[in-house]
C-alpha cells in the first residue's frame, strides 16, 4: 500500500522555527534582565491589599521590549557603581578594628643616629644620592663593601615605605641632569658640580628635572585635581623611593611605615643592630632602597595602579631595566656635602631612565598609603632634595644592571679622576669607570 503523498512543509516548519527562536531569545533576553535588575533591588511585598489585577505582570514577548529591560537595568547598575566609586574608603579606616593604629607593632622602632659633620671623622660612610650615569662611580674607598646586586624580594627584604623627592636627587646624564625642563623650570649645578639651591618661590629644595616636558604639550601643562596627594603637580618631576629592610614587618599589616625608619628597624632592637652593624656588608645586604624618577603627566595612557609595591620593572617599557648599583646613605635635606648621614652603608638600586607617569597614578599611590595601619600621611606629598653628593663621599663600588653576573663589583679598581679628562668632567662632573 502507497503511503499517502505528503505536501513538502518545509518553508512552513522553517518560518515556525524562526517565530520560535525569536521568542526564544526574548524570553532569554527578558529573564536574564529581569534576574539583573531582581538582584539588584529587593521585590515589593505583595499582598491582597496592593495587588492590583489591572497590572499587566507579563514578562516582555519581544527583543525590543527584551532591551529595553536591559538598558534599564544597565542603568540601575551604573548608578550603583557610581555611588560605591563616591563611597569615602579614606574615612572608613577610623572606624576599623583592623587599622588600630595603638596595635601598630613597629611605632616607635626607629633606632635613633644623628647627622654628623664629614670633616669630624676620619673616613666618612658612602652618602646618597649621587651620580648614577653609567659609568660613573665614586672615589670614596669603602675597600670590600658590595652593593646588595641580587632583587631585594630574594634576600628576604621588602618594601617599608614609599616616598617622593621634588625633583630628582640623583643625576642620570641626559636623563635627569641639569639640562632638563619642568614647570618650575631646573636647577643648575652645583658650584662643585652646581649648587642646588631654593627654586623661586618653592618651600622646599628641588632637584633636577627630566627631558620629557613640553609646554606646548597640555599633558604637560593641565591641571589634575589631586584628591589624595598634597602639593604635586603636573609637568613636574618627582624621584620617587621605596626603603627596603629585611627587619620589616614584611608580609602583615605593619609592612608600610611612616618614618620609613620605623619600618626599617621594626624587629631590630638597638643591641642586635650594634652587633651586626660590626660588619657593615651587614646592612648593605639587609637594607636597600628602589629609586626611580618620574615626570607626572595628565595622561591616562600613563596610568599605573600599583606604586606602592615597589620600582616599576616592564622590560617592553624600558622601566627598571637599566639600574645603578651603589652603597650610600639616607637623603633629604638634612644632610649635605657637609653634614654626612650615618644612616649608612646601604644599598640603592637606582634606575637610570625618567619615566613618564600619569597625575593619577600618584594619586592611587597616595591612597593606598592613606589605608595602611600606619597612617602615611606626612609622605603624601614630595619633600626636598639633597644636595648632589660629591665624588669624594660617594662609594667607589658602583655596578651595573648590564655587566654580566660573573664581574662582580670591584673596589680595587681605581676610578679615573674626573678632571683628567675635560669633556668628562663638563657633562658627568665625576668618576667614569670605562
């Protein structure tokens, strides 16, 4: 028996799939929107009273209708991502029991050394900061005494503070040096080298500039408005310095420290450090500082969110790659070509290059230093700079981030003078090591 001819259904099945799928996807759309916007704010309570049966309680049939309930519900979203970005973090430590600052274990570990007179002692400590072309290194014997060459992380130190200086402390040829430009113009040499004295009308000692401001340039020139760092600005240039210390509280939520001096010595008393400070390779290899100069821009291009870690490394960006390894001291404008700190031998890792860095990348910076234990406030804005040390009190064991492993720095090396040569001593004013 011939079954019964069938009529070919297919354009019919095919439209009835595609009225399907359409309604498919609306109703998935609809629902998805209707989930967002549920989670986001709590259903009214229904009862007989406020029912009312005229309300039409269907989910929408349609993509349009499907939309519209997602770009409301977008909308809902927005708005409340608004008010957690107006939400004051800052203000909220106050109240937590986690930032107490009576439970800060490192208050008061500073291990107290005052300044002293260079000419008063025989043989000064290295002294920071100084030159940091490559090339250069100091004339100060300090025989075997090694810079710390290995990442810090690695010898058991970690970051204690963050800090900045107006201008830059050291000078890089070409880089930060005398020849630079920023909103308050530069600072010359010293009479030595130039004096770095008061610019017009700044409160505190400034450094040298870097080479990348343009007043033509209004990433250069527009202002940002800070909200959580004081007395920055915009086309200038800042070195910024991160203190390490291997008796840090490293890893808890005492790391950070305002004194960096309390953080360097928070499990350090005062007699363990004596009987270490015997060897002064001691301190070089447990205490270091991160130094890298910036010039802030009003770029978002620029932005990097976590200063507060340490010296930016990016090999891509040529950030942390070529580095300047010395002993020397703390800085600061309490010390000088006169007055030596004995905050000394430490190490310094000081990257050669200006980088440059968005206005917000500080003001994230300082924010992240507003929500440690230990309020760091007084370090939300740059302090001075010292004066560029002199050849004779800077280290003659300077090494470099390039120089293979194996060469180890060597102090039994003697640093060519300077002076020897003229076009040298015009354009590094110190000690070159070929």
């Amino acid at each position: 028996m011939c079954p019964p001819s069938q009529k070919d259904n297919t354009g019919t099945l095919k439209a009835a799939v595609g009225v399907l799928s359409v309604s498919t996807i609306g109703l998935l759309a609809a629902t998805i929107a209707l989930a967002v916007k549920g989670n986001q704010q709590p259903a009214p309570t229904q009862t007989m009273a406020t029912m009312d049966p005229k309300q039409d309680t269907k989910a929408p049939t349609t993509v349009e209708d499907a939309a519209k309930e997602d770009y409301a519900a977008k909308e809902d979203y927005a708005a409340a991502a608004t008010a957690a970005v107006l939400t004051d973090f800052v203000g909220l430590r106050e109240g937590s029991v986690f930032l107490d600052f009576t439970d800060n274990v490192c208050a008061g570990a500073q291990i107290a050394v005052s300044n002293k007179l260079c000419a008063d002692m025989d043989v000064p400590p290295p002294q920071a900061g100084g030159n940091v072309t490559k090339g250069y290194v100091g004339s100060l014997d300090v025989g075997d005494l090694t810079p710390q060459i290995k990442n810090y992380w690695s010898s058991a130190m970690c970051p204690v503070n963050v800090h900045w200086h107006q201008g830059s402390e050291h000078l890089s040829a070409g880089e930060f040096d005398e020849d630079g430009d920023g909103l308050n113009g530069n600072q010359g040499r010293p009479q030595w080298a130039g004096d770095r004295d008061l610019a017009a009308g700044q409160e505190v000692r400034a450094g040298f500039r870097c080479h990348h401001y343009d007043a033509n340039d209004p990433k250069f020139t527009e202002p940002y408005k800070w909200q959580y760092c004081t007395q920055m600005q915009v086309g200038e240039t800042y070195e910024v310095h991160w203190p390490h210390s291997a008796a840090g509280a490293c890893g808890t939520i005492d790391q950070y420290q305002t004194p960096f001096y309390d953080g360097v010595f928070c499990n350090l008393d005062a007699a363990t450090f004596t009987a270490i400070a015997q060897d002064p390779q001691n301190i070089a290899n447990a205490v270091g500082v991160h130094g890298q100069v910036f010039t802030v821009v009003n770029d978002e291009a620029f932005y990097y969110p976590d200063m507060i870690r340490g010296m930016i490394v990016d090999k891509e960006k040529n950030m942390g790659t070529n580095v300047h390894y010395y002993t020397g001291s703390t800085t600061g404008t309490s010390r000088d070509n006169e007055m030596c700190s004995l905050y000394a031998p430490i190490t310094w890792q000081v990257d050669r290059v200006c980088h440059m860095i968005s206005a917000s990348s500080f003001d994230k910076l300082c924010f992240d230093m507003l929500q440690q234990r230990d309020n760091m406030k007084d370090d939300v804005y740059p302090h001075g700079s010292r004066e560029l040390v002199k050849d004779s009190l800077v280290a003659n064991n300077a090494w470099d981030s390039t120089t293979p492993a194996e060469a180890a720095p060597a102090a039994e090396e003697a640093a060519p003078a300077a002076e020897t040569d003229p076009d040298v001593a015009d354009t590094r004013n110190g000690n070159l090591r070929a």
